[in-house]
C-alpha cells in the first residue's frame, strides 16, 4: 500500500482529467448504432485529454458537456422522443442518426482542438465508412453539422479564458497557493463561464464554509489531521485505497462507467445520446458551481489549515507546521470540492434519466488499477465524499456541501431539459 501511496502522489496531480482506452473500432455495427455514440465520447475523452495534459482543473467537464449535447441533439432531431436543447431544427426524414452523432461530435471536437485534425479525420471516416453509403448517411452528416454548428454558437462569447482576476490577501482562512508547487488558482474563469443549463454560475452556490470559531470548522480539522495525513494517519487500508481510487481523473473515470453501463444494457442510440447529454452537461455545471464558490469564499486548503490552526483562534485546533496530505492539494480553494459535486450531478443525472436509484457502474480507477462495483448513487458518493477527506485535499463540510449542490442542480437540470415527449416514442 506504501508503494501505491508514492505512485499516487506522483500521478494524481491529475485532478479532474485522464487519458482513455483508444475506442473499440469492432464495437461499430450496424445492428449497435448507439456504439458510435460510445466510441465518440471516448475519443472526445482523449482529444481533451491529449490537450489539458495533467492539468488539475474542472476543465475536462465542460469540453465533454459541449460535445454531448450537440450528439444529443443530432440524434434525437432524428430519432425523436426527447426535447432538443435549446433548438428547434428537427431532422429530415429517414436521415442516419449515426452519421449525425458521428458529424456532430467531431465537427465540435474539431472547432475546439484544431491541433487534433488528423485523429478526428481519420476516426469520423472510419465512422462514416462502417454505415451504410447513400442518401440516409449524407443527410445525417448535413444534419451532424448543422447540431455542431448550433452549440458552437450557442458557446460564443460564454467567458471561456476570460481574465478572472484573484485578488483575496492571505488572512486566516483565506486561500493561498500550496506546497509543494504552490501553484496559483487555476481557471477562475470557470467560476464566471455560462453554464449549459442552469441560469447563472451562483444559481446553486452554498451557504460557505463554516467560522473558523466553530466546532464545526474545528471537527473538520481534527478528522483531516488523523485521516488525511500522508503518514502516521488512522486510515486503515481500504481507506487509503479509496483515497487513491478517487485520487485522479473523475471526469474520465464516469465516461468509462457510462459507457459501460449503456452498453451492457443495450441502450439504443437515442438513450445512450440522452444519458451522455444528461451526466455531462449536469457535470460541467458542477464544474462552474464549484469554480464559483471557490472563488467566491476563498476558503483555504486543509494543509494551510492545519500548518497555520494557531493563527485561526481556534481554541480546539492545534498547529502541525510539518503535516503534508496523503495527495497534492490542486491549486484551487477548499470549498466546495470539485469531485463531489461533479459525482453528485452524475449520479443525480444518471437516476432521473434511468429512473431508479441503481446506477449499475463499473467504475475504473488508472490510479490503483483496479475497478469498483456501485449498486447505488448513495454508494458512490459516500466514497467520494470520504476519498477527498481520507486524501488530505478537502474538508468534510467542502465535500457534504458540494454534494448537496451537485445533487440539486442535476435535479433542477431534469426538470428542464433532455425531457421526453409526451406521445412520442423513440426509435432509439
């Protein structure tokens, strides 16, 4: 376990973000054509990957919400069934929703990661050249352009890479950078960037943090100090594999599980497209809601925290000037963690699309190697929570509270998007 521990911390710099498996190109069939819904969301999961490197932001979220809703919207324009997101243009009739989904996604990948051009080409002729030729397939691709076109409009001007300033002056339970990188706050556009779905970046933001006076605030230390710590820490080894499993790449690790999850259960095409739609759009929402509460309290990590307990007045906290987490802090404040409210939209999106609270995931960790069974979306989530705890990364408030907004906002994205229609069936 101490091998793997070391072998963590040098990989779990990677917060949000992984590389994948290369797709399936046997799973493509034309009696499965939800696979190329599949196969694109793990090439959208590499291209980003291959872009953002090991960068610890929420980043991943938002480029795989852009490419899922334009796929859905490819898909169920053709196939029918669910409301489009925000558009109006049906398909024609008898066009491939294959080649839409395919045109689709690679025509947003392509807009996004130019640098990627040769991948994307080669894998969309593969796509197209495992349909069908003739008319049905050419007006999919048309109609997969005019789906990518609409979200790459629809994303103009939103405040990607927009100059959100930092300002907050060190203070006691203000965040700073963090050993050992002490690298600066990382994307604080994405606190400001136009979510997918919800109204605002603050629709759901939290209550905050609490006093730093409060017993609360002082439990939440004394945990952190036994739990989190790299070493000498009352963790057993089940709970350092769990800090480890969920130590990485979270965006990556639910495109595998859903993947998985829509194939084993024979999703057809125009189901697979809504349930991607669904978990990503609500993920990169997170993503934004968790930017926005961080930039705006500031709250500073447990290994300031802990370090700095003597200049919190705090007579229940103690300094440790030499505690280190078990995992690198990522370099952005404390609360909310950005893995429980992303794990909480997923989950939360996953059980209104299925309709029941079984998930059903197998879901991968590149970190420990090893895959988990999740029943339950209650499951799950308590993992996350306890990961980002037992890590040394967050308190338990940070991660309690970023549950609570995840689950919300999911719940308030379902009841406003990707809806069935009532009457309608789906051919997918």
């Amino acid at each position: 376990m101490r091998a793997v521990a070391c072998a963590a911390v040098a990989l779990a710099v990677v917060t949000l973000t992984a590389a994948t498996a290369p797709p399936d190109a046997g799973a493509r069939s034309a009696a499965d054509p939800a696979a190329v819904v599949r196969e694109w969301n793990a090439i959208a999961t590499d291209t980003v990957t291959a872009a953002l490197g090991p960068r610890p932001s929420g980043q991943a979220a938002v480029w795989q919400g852009f490419v899922s809703v334009a796929v859905y919207n490819a898909v169920v324009g053709i196939e029918g069934g669910y409301t489009l997101y925000k558009w109006r243009e049906r398909g024609p009739a008898g066009a491939s929703s294959a080649a839409a989904a395919a045109t689709a996604a690679h025509d947003v990948l392509l807009t996004y990661f130019p640098a990627s051009r040769e991948r994307l080409d080669t894998a969309y002729a593969d796509s197209l050249a495992a349909l069908p030729a003739g008319p049905a397939r050419d007006r999919g691709v048309r109609y997969g352009k005019r789906a990518a076109a609409r979200v790459v409009g629809l994303r103009e001007g939103d405040g990607r890479f927009a100059d959100v300033p930092f300002t907050a002056s060190p203070a006691p339970g203000v965040w700073r950078p963090t050993p050992p990188a002490f690298q600066p706050f990382i994307d604080t556009w994405l606190a400001r960037l136009r979510p997918l779905l919800l109204t605002s970046p603050r629709q759901f933001r939290p209550g905050g943090p609490p006093a730093l006076s409060s017993a609360a605030y002082a439990a939440d230390i004394r945990e952190l100090k036994v739990m989190g710590a790299r070493t000498g820490s009352g963790r057993t080894a089940r709970q350092t594999e769990t800090a480890l499993f969920f130590g990485g790449n979270l965006v990556a690790q639910v495109q595998t599980a859903v993947r998985d999850h829509a194939a084993r259960h024979r999703l057809g095409i125009a189901r697979t497209a809504r349930l991607f739609a669904a978990v990503n759009a609500s993920a990169a929402d997170a993503v934004v809601t968790a930017w926005d509460a961080k930039l705006h309290y500031a709250f500073w990590r447990p290994v300031t925290a802990i370090r700095l307990a003597g200049t919190d007045g705090n007579p229940a906290t103690t300094p440790d000037p030499a505690w280190e987490p078990l995992l690198p802090t990522p370099p952005h404040p404390d609360y909310i963690a950005g893995h429980t409210t992303v794990a909480a939209a997923v989950t939360r999106a996953l059980t209104g699309v299925l309709g029941t609270s079984r998930i059903d995931l197998d879901v991968p960790s590149e970190i420990t190697g090893t895959t988990r069974y999740y029943r339950t979306a209650d499951d799950f989530n308590q993992d996350v929570v306890d990961a980002r705890v037992w890590a040394g990364v967050h308190s338990r408030t940070a991660d309690i509270d970023g549950r609570r907004a995840g689950t919300r906002l999911a719940a308030w994205a379902l009841d406003h998007y990707f809806r069935p229609v009532a009457g309608h069936g789906t051919r997918g």
